[in-house]
C-alpha cells in the first residue's frame, strides 16, 4: 500500500483508497470517486446522502432548460441508489456515531466504487457495512449497487430503500411532471422536462438473500418513492441487498418506461456477480488499448490511470456525443463540449481507439447544421462552432456566465461570439484523425463539408488591411480568456491559416481523385468553384506573428507586450474579493500581461513541426511567469512544452500540478467569478495522456512518419503505452537508456519512425531497440561538472 | 425687469441678475457669471472667497501635469482679485450677517460682473459694498476689479486684499515654486510649473480713492501676499478701491515678470473706467457681428445671449488655442478642446467672425504633428487628431477617465484610442470654413495637408470585408458613448467618407491648380501619386448604413437593433449608484439601446444635404426616445432635428433645454463616474447658436447657395442675426409671415439665395423681402380643422 497525497493511497496503481473521511471534501470526492459509462455519471457519494451532499446522476442527450433559467443542461435524474439503513432506530451516517475500518475505493481498472466500515451507532450496536456499485459498461442505462450488512450486535434494521427525486440541480428543476410508478417489485419516477418535454424514467429493483425476505412496505410523495425494509440479525448474521437501478430516457430509446422496467427486472434475476464480470470484460479491453504503464513512481502511474479512467468514463461511446469539459460528473459546463474535446480528449483515444475519436469526429459532422445557424446568426457564414456545444450543435453557451462579485451584477463573456479558434480546432481534430487512421473514405463523407464550411467561415470573418496587404482576425478571445477583444491572436491566426490550408488540399486532391463528390459538396455548402482563391488568398496573406529576430519571442496579440508587465501573484493582490472573475470587461488581468492559460504555447503543442526548440524556449520562458493557470488546460500545455524545451524538472512539476487538479483537489476554485465550477476536470484528465505520450515520448506524426523525441522524468524507470497508427498498432516501451517499438504480426504496412533525428522502419510483426542517448542526463552531468569545476578553481572564469 | 427661472432676472436680455444668495448653488453660479476673454476665465465668485467656494482664475496656453497625476491640464493661477473687508472687526461675508439689496449681475453686453448689497454685520454696523470685475479684452492678461465701500454707519474697517495662492486645483498642485515678490507697490507670486517648468507671474496693483490714502501693511506667507488696508469712514463716507491683477506666463510672453508689472502697474494708472471704456470697444464690435435678437421671448433672448457670451469668452482669439470642453471655467475636461469645437462651437464664428474660426481650424494645423504622433503611437500613419487636444495636439486624455463607483476601481475609457471620428470631423469643419469662406488659398496653406493626412489616417484604419466587398470601421466609439467597440457607426462612416471625398476633390483640383503645391504635400507626409486610388477606392466601397426600405430607419452601428429596448428611465432604475457611469465596459446601458447622447442625429445635423424629412422624422421618432442626453452635445441635436422634421414644439423644448444647461444648472451632474464635472458647457453654449439658425431659420450652405427653411418658434415674434457669406455680410430677418435679407452695399459678389424650395439672388447692398408660408402653422390650422369636423358629426370617419 502506498500513501499519496490528500489522504488517499494505493495498492498498485490501479485503485484510489480513502483511509478516513473528510466532511469538508465531500464536493471534490463525490466527483474522483464517481464511476460512470459515458451515458450516464453517478457521483461517489454515499447511498444514504442526498441534494445537499452533492449526489447527482447526471444523464447524457437530457439537454433542457429549466423553467426561468437561460441555462441549457444536462439533467440530473431520480437517484435510484438512496439506501438508508436504520440501527436500532439510529440511522448509520457519516456524520454521526463511530466508524472503524473506514474504506472508500474507486476500482480505476473497472470503475467499482466501494465503501465499507465498521459501524457504531451512540447506543453501542456495530454493524459491519459496504456498498459497492458500478455504471454498467455492458447495459449502459444500468447501475448495479450491493449492500452487504453483518450485524456485529443484535441489532433491528430498516432499510429504506428506493428513488429520491429530490435533486441537485445546478440551474433549476428540469423537470415539470414526477410520476412515482409501481410496477410489480419495480420501483419507478417518471419525469418530464420543460422544454424539450424529454422523457425520463428510472426504475427500481431490490433483491434480498434468500434467508431475509422482503417485508417491505412502500412510502411515496410527489418526488419520491422508497421501500421500509425491516430485519432483525442476531450478532455474526449476514446479509446482501442488491438494488438495481436504471435510467432510460426519450433521446434514448423509443419507449423508456418499459426499456427501464424491462432492464431493470432482468438485471435483478442476472444479479450483481454476473453483472460485473460482463462490465469487466469491457475494460479488460479498453485498458489492452490504451493503458499507460509507469515503472519506478507508483504515484505517477496512479495519477495517470485515475485520469485515463476518468477520461473514458466521460467519453460517449453509445452514440454520437460530446464529451463534456466535466464529463457527467455534475451539470457544470452544460454537460457540453468546448474546444477541449479536440484539442486535450480526441487524441489519447485516435491513437489508441480510433473508433471512439472518429465517433466525436462524426459528431461535429452532425452538428454542422447548429455551427452554420451559429455563423449566420452572427452576420457570417460557413461553420462557426458553437462555444459549448451539446446534442444538436446550437450555441448554448449563455451571453452572460459570470457575475460581478463586488456588483452583483452579470458580465457579459464573450466566449460564445468571440473564440472563434473553435472551428479552426474542429479541423485541426479532424486533421489529425485523418493523418492517424489515413481515413480517406470518412474524409469525403463528411471530413470534407467540415473543412468547406469552416474556411467559408473564416472568409466571412476575416478583415483586409490595406495598408499592411495582409489578412487580420479582429476582436478575438484566444484561450487566454482574460483577454477578449484583441486582435491577431497568434494562435488564432495560426489554426486558421491551418484550416485554410487543409481547405485547400482536400479541394485539390478531390479535384483528380472525386470531381463528383467535390462539385456536390460545394452545391450543398452554396459554394462555387473559386471560394478556392479566397482560401488560397487567406491562406498566403494572412498575418501570422513571426518570432522577433533578436529575443525569438512571438506577441500573443497585437499590443500585447505593451500591457503592464507584472506576476499573477502580485496581480491577485489588487483583488477586492477572491472570487472575482480576473478577465473581461473589467477584471484585474485585462490591462496587464497575466494570462489565465497557455495561450501561445498550445499553438507550439498543436503544430508541433513549426517552431524550434529555440523559439519555444524563449517564449516558455517569458509566458511562463505571467500564467495564472485559471484553467486546468493550462498545466499539461506547459509539461509539453517544457518537455519539448528541455525543461525536465519544470516538465514533471507539471505532469504534477495537470495530473492531480481533480484527484488531490489542486484546483481548489469551486466557486469562480460567482459560479459554481465543481466537477472532474475532463479536459485535463485527457491532458495526462498527452503529457506522457506528446510530452515525455515525443510522440507526433509529420507527413506519415512517427515521430519519437523521449524525455523520460528522471525517478521513471520504464514507460510503456501502445498507440495505433494507420490502424496499425504499436508497442512502446521507453527507459532511460533505451527505445523499444513493437510491430504486430497482423500489421498491414511498414511504419516510418524518426527517433529525435535518425530515421527507421518497422515491419509488421518486428520490434526496434533503440539506445538512446538521453542528452537531458548528460548535459546536466556536464553542468554539474561544470559546476564542480568552477567552484573549485574558478578555472572557467578566469 | 422679467422674472427667469432659477433664481434670476433679466432687465432687457442683455444682463443676468440675481436677487438673493443660495449658498448649495456656489458651483454652478461661479460658472455663470464668470467673466473672460478667451486668455483666461475668472469665475464669478466673491472676492471674500478661497479655494473651498471654487475661486479660480483659469489660464490657457499653460498645460502641465501636477506631481504624481497624469492629467496634463491647464492651471488655476493665484486670485489676484482676493479682497476681504472687515466691518469692525467683523469680516463681510455672503455667509454672515445680512444683506439687503443683494445683487449679483452678469453683464452679457460687456462682460462685467458686479455685486452689492448693504450688509450688517451682527454688530449692527452697516456698508453699502460693491464689487465689479472684468477681463479685459483691450488688454488680454488684464483683470480690473473695483470696490465701493460706502458706510452707512461710522465704521471702523480693514481690507484685507492682494494674492491668495492657496488655489483651487481639481488634480493637484501644478506649481513647485511659489515666490512672493513686492516691486514698489505691486505684489506679486511667481510660481513655476512641475512638467514644463512655466513661469507664471500673478501681479497685483491697488489704487484708492485719494481721500483715503492708503496705510497698508504688507504681510506674506508662502502662497499668499496681501496688504491690510485701515480705514475709518463715518456714516456717509464713500471710498473706491481699484485692484488691478494681471497674470503673465512664460509660453505667452518672454519676460512674464516684467510683462506683469508693468501692465498692472500702467492699468493702475489708467484707471478702472479708462480700461472698461476701450474693453467696450471690442464687445460692441463683437456684438454687431454675432448678435441674434428674438422678440417676443425676453427668456430666449437672455438665453441666447447667455451663451453666446459663454461661448465667445471660451475661444481664444489672442493665439491659435483650443476651445476647451468647459472653456475657462475651470480644469474638467483639461481645458482641451474635444470633436465639441469643430461641431458646436466653430459654426458661429465661421459665420459671424470668421477670423476666429480660421484661427480655430490654423490650431488643427499647427497640432498636426500631435495627431500624426497619436496615429503612430497606434499603429496607424496619417493624422488620428486627438480625442482631447491642448497647444500640441498630443493625445491628453489618459486611458483612465472614470471611476467604477461601485468598486473603486478605475475605467479603462477607449475615447481616445477608439473615437476616430474627430479626424473626420475636422475635415468636415475644414470643408464648412472652406465653403462659407471660398478661401482657396487656406486650402492650400494648410488645409490640404489635414484633409490628405486624414484621408490616410482613414486609409490606415479602415478594413476590407472580402466576403461583403465593401470596407469597414471596425471597433469605433461614436457619439453615443455609452457603446463602445461597435462597428460601422453611421456617424463615423459617413463623416469618413465626406472626408475622403474632400481629399479627392482637393487632390483632383490641385493637379489642375497647384500641381507644384501637391506634389510638396504628398513630399511632406510622405505619400505617392498613388494614394488617390486608395482614396477612391474606400470612399466608393465604404458601407454606408442606409434607411430601411419599410421603416427609413438607419441602424446606429452594426447589431444596435438586436439590443434590449427600454427607456433611459427604466434603465434608470438599474443603477446601484447614481454616480455610476452608464457606458461602457460593463455600465447599465451596454447592452441596451439607451444612447448617451445624439448620434445618428448628429449626423443628419452636420451632413445636412443626404437625408429627407421622412428619413429624419423617421429615426427621431425611433432614436429620440431612447437618449438619456447625458451629453451637453445632445439637446441642441435634437432641437434642430425636430425643426427640420417638423416637430416645432419638440423643437422648441429641447431649445430650452439645451440653452438652459448651465444658467439653470439643468445639467446637474458636477459628479459623474467619479469625476467631477462642472463647468461652463461650452459646446452647449456654440450649440444655442446652432439650434437658432441652423435649425429655427434653417440655415445652411449647400454647393454655394445659401438656404433658409424658417421655423419659427410660436411665440417668437422676430429673429434677427448676421452671418458672413464668403466675406460677404447678410442681415436675417425672419417673422412668421416674412423673411428680409439684406446685403451691404461694400458686398463684392451677388448671393444665391434658396428659401425652402424658391431660389434668389441677392445682389450687394439690395433687400430681399420674402412672404414665408408657414407650413407649420398652417398644417396645425388644418389639423385642428379636421378635428372639429370629426368631433362634430364623424363626417371623416363614415
């Protein structure tokens, strides 16, 4: 057993352990413990909790406003888990009597969440208590849970148990109709939603061992529907509940309240045993994938597992969805998509499960529709993607998110009108599927229309200046979102004249290889044959911030480097009130050079063949100091880059701060600019994986050929991962000392590797040992010996 | 004598009076009745007075930044006019004792200010007192001030008087040297300034009545140099004092101190009536050329004349200064001159006294350097003429302007960096001097050099809309500076294309005219022949926003119509604060469509050729409601829209309104965002004129006919003013049935004069006698007619 921080250990880096309980930390835990299956997220709450703890079921495709609100959500549903256990007329709490061999556990290779203890009520009787559930990757609307009770005393017990439809609901009750339903043994609330009138069912099942039948009676009001179970056990007596629930809804299936009666009567005859071994023969295959081992800092691989399982759980796999920036651990962020997906979520699964990224790939395709709405709306054209972006694609990002905290009143972000670096990202994504899978077929089904319609939408966007002959990009929000309102944002600029360019390679290519489909195309976008000179035009005379000469810096936007120069910690001091909102209109960043996150250096990680070494050292360096990392987007960028920058100390202490925000809570803003921001942080848990495999291995792939650049973490002894490129899969195993690349047999082609600057080929079915030689080591030996020489004799000085 | 509103009284409309002292009114009456010559404005307080009742003597020409401010502004020199007389060792005060026969009066005529009154101090002693000033305008640096003491009991008295330099400054003490001087019998301060180290010398001379010799001792502090005068008079006795102060400094003449004294020192020898009668001089000839008289309204008369003097004491005509925002009535606004002066206050001189406007456009020249740094420092070429502009024409106004009352914390306002507009608009007023003068050879002086600066600045800042193929102003301030950051403010794009155009008709001319001339022109602001094609090029593909088909309406700027709609007065009741500044970045009225102030209004009144009657009533109807006029600049806007679109009682409202501003204090915010604000409004002042004869007689020059559309006031009997035509004097006479003009007999050239739709021709030293129709009165007879028939028996309806 290893202890971690925040009073969590491990066993084998393949579990999360709680020793005690923290009431202080219920907000952070009920989101690191949570398990969930990309349809639905359950919170690692406790069964007999309720709103007020932060117990929430949050269901993907709910999207729906509730009454009053502007906010567009994700709906939290009927929390069929509720399970109170009475002791002798004391109910077992957390917050109440003694508990003795406390133990939370979240299984991270199979997302089974337990929780047991030695209980002691104040009248003295002890129970011995667990309950373990898990999301189902089998029957995805299932949630199997199971009590076990042993009475240490004589003890009478009432379990009651059943659906609490009393909520925890961010922006209000979604929901306008609670129906409690029996069916036979089923339990059942059956809501409506206001808006969209979406209907949602979650049904109930209990089953008791045999030796303790169910004498149970039911109580219901408007929102709630539960069983009394009583028992009396004598001292040493056991027994087992099984509570079953499912959630079925109207997006989902076409009849959902006998979908819901139907699963859930089933899942209580199949049991949870046979339940859980179905669920874990899925993971046993997500983690063949796309498992990351670490050898030599069992912290790390703990960090890095927990991330890749809470990335996956966030992902939807079912159907074609968006992986929301907090997953489904709670409705923050509208359960919706923001640029992270493609740029921090997409590419740990394209290169490990390429199905799953070309399922979000797909989804921007479907949600074209909402991007060309969005861009019309706003007086342009093409595709302007929707800031947050759910189900249909529309913009549901409100005007207004944050609110004055000294004014109460609410600011007007621009968020939504202004980051327009969202479709250039959508292409930079599907640009990036296209060079991993060489998916040529998807590309003119539908990769081609998203490329069409996103540089249509820059042609609209753009603005000439005639007296520079250049093309601008006017009034930005970059990612460094405490700067709106700004001008050539070099990122921005960037990713656009990429998106052009890819416009302009499909176009030609399909101008010899699909003349048809290409003359299709452009008759559905309404475009003709010369919007390509447009594109071409842009695409050579757009402005794109060049490294100064003398200190290889790039400005972030024009006139950046004449805002006051000045720390984020300095600058947090002129805070009136720690929650205030740092950026626009009027927060204490906008006039200064502190940035809330990496801003130019996500453009080094995204394009990551334009920039040298040299350039990326020079601008890490003068943007590191001014990042305040207001966004958990902001650590793994850095770890990159540092990486990439020969920067291995600084490189790990990101990998740090990026891999624990959720897990050791190191993102403590639950409260920012006077909205709630709790949650898993989904993007940076997709970021571990970037960190490692971009960061520590180098890894990218240039024109067909894979890249490798290691730069292993000092105290790791060994990394292993496997990636899959062309469809062609690929082991890695990296030391300090050597590289080992692994074919498969069943390869279908040869793989162009390039280890830091030497060439390879690897045939299907054989293995490449590389020594590498590791220059991080040795030019720090040579410094320490430097170093020794000069203190010695001032030799070097002389 | 006629009974005003607030508190004053008018004898013939030549004179302000007031009756009795309000003590909660000391600001705005300071402003009112202050006297000045366009060198420098001494407020109209007591001489008893000190810095905490506003006493200020405000001196152009001499801008200088406190220690620690960032306000470059004009000083607040020594009160060489302080003078405080004891009664028996009872000091006479407004605040003590009583007053009979009090009596403060404004000579509008002469520019002289006089109290009196009896005053009884609590002992029961009485003196007649009275106390008369005036700035001089025979001799600019020159205040005469005269006491009359008369006892009307035997009294013992002290007069304590000379220099008080304990001074009331808004944004610090300009001075770090304060030397008290004595030379024979003139005292005197010399101070030197913390920025530009000007001296300014304040001397002071006393004369009394022979009988009462003076026996005066001399005391001095470190800011004050005063002489205490004893005297003993019995009832009966009358004694004058004559103080004469002159204030000379370094950037007005070489030797400052020798200037003063011996100024102050031949002004004592003069004698008070001497100098008042060749001060006279100069007012009469003013007022023979300016006058407007209105009979039949002793309130508008007084009114008119009012601020005509305010706006004539304002304008420096002793060197080529600015017009400040509130003249020389104190610091706010820096005594600069804002976009205010070439819109509101140039127009009456260029048509009464058009040396004064020629001077005024000379000062746009003289500061083209500044604008050419201004447009530099931006990262434009060509002139961006300051948003406030002092001698040099470099930019003053700080980023900083207001304060967000609700937190304290500072406003960053973009009127400088974000309202390019005041470069069209000097042009526009460079065109109107051009076309009311026909002064070629000014043109090509210098008013070439503005118009093609600007005309590259415009180049410099425009963009091109590829997808829309037309150019565009992106992120501007128009006059409603509540939305800042809009695009295509109507405003700004027309007054841009008006001065595009006049550079290309001046290029175009100049090629025939003065090709040598222009090639030296595009030599000095180093251009090519070239820069004509890009001047064409915008002026014919700029977007100009035109009236909607259906509604005629114009939109203010790109998306206004999209946002809330409420009233000024709803909005109103947003505010946390009442201090709040309503504008931008995150003020109530953001993202609504309360405008500050006139804005497409002011467009219709400066382009006066371009927009039907239809088009105006149109968006007056829409606009008019929506403005919170929290601009001095607005009601004299919509006073003349309204007479142009028929709206008489309208018109005649915001008449009063806007001629009211300051002598009804109906402006009261002296607070606002912070800052404080009072003031003579002296664009409102230059606006009065406007709204006469711009918009109640119709005036305007339009290809070098001159109009007229009268629209008289109702109870207006008779309006009669002059104005200079291309040097050539006409006389105005308009009654409600006729219209007299009247050319000199020394006129060199016939006029062509348009009267509504008729046109004539008025030839040097002839009458033209017009029966008018009054449209107004006769569609109010019509109206009122058909709305007795209705009533009477529905005949119209059946």
């Amino acid at each position: 057993m290893t202890d971690l921080k925040n009073n969590l250990r491990t066993l084998d880096g393949w579990q999360i352990i709680e020793k005690s309980f923290d009431p202080e930390m219920i907000v952070t835990t009920g989101s690191n413990f949570m398990i969930g299956n990309g349809y639905l997220g359950y919170r690692g709450t406790f069964a007999e909790w309720k709103k007020e703890h932060y117990v929430a079921c949050t269901v993907t495709d709910t999207w729906d406003t509730a009454p009053g609100s502007t906010w567009r959500e994700l709906c939290t549903v009927p929390n069929g888990l509720f399970a109170q256990l009475w002791v002798n007329g004391e109910m077992l709490s957390a917050f109440s009597g003694e508990a003795q061999d406390y133990h939370r556990e979240l299984s991270l290779r199979y997302g089974l969440n337990r929780r047991s203890m030695v209980w002691q009520g104040d009248h003295g009787k002890r129970v011995r208590y667990s309950v373990e559930k898990f999301a189902s990757y089998d029957q995805y609307r299932l949630v199997p849970m199971r009590l076990r009770i042993q009475a240490l005393d004589d003890v009478d017990l009432v379990l009651i148990c059943g659906i609490d439809g009393d909520i925890w609901s961010l922006n209000g009750d979604h929901f306008v109709s609670y129906e409690t339903q029996q069916f036979d043994d089923v339990l059942m609330i059956e809501n409506r939603t206001h808006e969209f009138d979406i209907q949602v069912n979650v049904a109930v099942a209990l089953a008791v061992s045999e030796k303790y039948p169910l004498k149970s009676e039911i109580n219901q009001g408007e929102r709630w529907i539960l069983r009394a179970n009583h028992f009396k056990l004598n001292a040493g007596d056991e027994m087992t509940v099984e509570q079953m629930m499912v959630v079925a809804h109207s997006n989902d299936v076409d009849q959902p309240r006998q979908s819901a009666i139907n699963e859930v009567s089933q899942a209580r005859q199949h049991g949870f045993d046979h339940l859980y071994k179905k669920h874990q023969t899925h993971w046993d295959a997500v983690w063949a994938d796309s498992d990351i081992e670490i050898k030599g800092d069992i912290e790390a691989q703990t960090l890095a597992r927990f991330n890749l399982y809470q990335a996956t759980i966030a992902t939807p796999t079912h159907a074609k969805l968006p992986v929301g920036a907090r997953g489904l651990s709670c409705q923050v962020y509208q359960g919706a998509a923001f640029w992270d997906q493609e740029t921090f979520n997409l590419p740990m699964f394209l290169y490990t499960r390429p199905d799953v990224a070309r399922g979000l790939v797909e989804y921007r395709y479907d949600t074209l529709p909402g991007a060309r709405q969005k861009a019309k709306s706003l007086g342009y054209y093409g595709a302007f993607y929707a800031w947050t972006s759910g189900k249909t694609g529309e913009e549901l990002f409100p005007d207004h998110f944050f609110t004055d905290v000294l004014t109460g009143r609410r600011i007007r972000n621009h968020f939504n009108a202004w980051q327009i670096h969202i479709s250039p990202d959508v292409v930079y994504a599907l640009w990036l599927y296209f060079e991993a899978t060489g998916d040529w077929r998807s590309m003119l089904d539908y990769g081609v229309e998203i490329a069409f319609e996103v540089a249509q939408f820059l042609v609209s966007r753009v603005h000439f200046k005639m007296d520079k002959g250049r093309y601008e990009f006017i009034r930005l929000l970059g990612p460094d979102e405490y700067h709106e309102n700004v001008d050539n944002n070099a990122y921005t600029n960037y990713l656009a004249q990429f998106a052009l360019e890819k416009a302009i390679y499909l176009y030609a290519r399909m101008t010899v290889e699909a003349p048809a489909r290409l003359k299709a195309v452009l008759d559905k976008i309404g475009a003709d044959q010369t919007v390509i000179n447009d594109w071409m035009d842009i695409a050579t005379h757009i402005y794109l911030p060049q490294p100064d000469p003398d200190t290889l810096l790039i400005e972030q936007f024009d006139g950046f480097f004449n805002l006051e120069k000045i720390t984020p910690g300095e600058l947090r001091k002129r805070l009136i009130n720690p929650e205030e909102y740092w950026g626009w209109p009027n927060g204490i960043a906008v006039e200064t050079q502190v940035l809330k996150q990496a801003d130019l250096l996500q453009l080094f990680v995204l394009l990551d063949d334009l920039f040298s070494t040299q350039v990326m050292q020079a601008n890490y360096d003068y943007y590191e100091p001014l990042t305040e990392h207001g966004s958990s987007l902001s650590p793994s960028v850095h770890a990159i880059v540092a990486a990439w920058a020969d920067y291995p100390e600084k490189a790990y202490d990101y990998f740090m701060e990026g891999a624990t925000i959720d897990l050791y809570n190191a993102s403590k803003k639950v409260m920012s600019g006077g909205s709630f921001l709790g949650g898993i942080h989904t993007a940076a848990a997709g970021g571990v994986w970037l960190m490692i495999v971009k960061g520590f291995a180098g890894f990218k792939i240039v024109k067909n050929v894979v890249h490798f650049r290691p730069a292993l973490p000092e105290n790791w002894a060994e990394l292993t991962f496997n990636l899959v490129v062309h469809g062609n899969p690929l082991s890695v195993r990296i030391t300090h000392d050597e590289m080992v690349l692994s074919a498969q047999d069943t390869n279908t082609a040869a793989l162009d590797i390039m280890i830091r600057d030497t060439a390879y080929q690897l045939e299907p079915g054989n293995s490449l040992k590389v020594k590498i030689f590791d220059y991080l080591r040795l030019s720090q030996r040579i410094r320490s010996i430097v170093k020794a020489l000069i203190n010695e004799d001032d030799f070097w000085v002389e």
